[in-house]
C-alpha cells in the first residue's frame, strides 16, 4: 500500500481521535467547573454555616 492509499483513512483517524479528545476535554472542565464551584461552597459554609444552608436551599442543582 502506498503513500497515497494509506493518508485518507489515517486523516480520518487523526480527525475522529482529535474530536474525541475535544469532547474529553469538554468533559473535564465541565467536572473541574463543578469542582470548583462545590470547593467554593464549602470553604463559604465554613466561614458562615447560616449562608451555606440558605446557599444549600436555593435549588441551583440539577436532578436527573
């Protein structure tokens, strides 16, 4: 197999793995945004508990 039959279908690969580690990547600062919002309610609750229960109360979460 030459060069010329070989370079569309590994272009197709490498373009699918890159969409893929896109959507990973996605993913991830999505998680990390979570995590840091979670981390920032804590160290808030730890500084004044009344604020955090009302905090907690407001229903910013999303139940599947």
């Amino acid at each position: 197999m030459n060069d010329s039959e070989k370079n569309p279908k590994d272009t197709e690969i490498i373009l699918m793995a890159l969409d893929q580690i896109s959507q990973t990547i996605d993913v991830m600062t999505s998680v990390v945004g979570r995590m840091r919002n979670y981390v920032e309610e804590q160290e808030r609750a730890a500084a004044d508990p009344n604020k955090a229960l009302a905090a907690e109360m407001t229903g910013d979460r999303i139940l599947h």
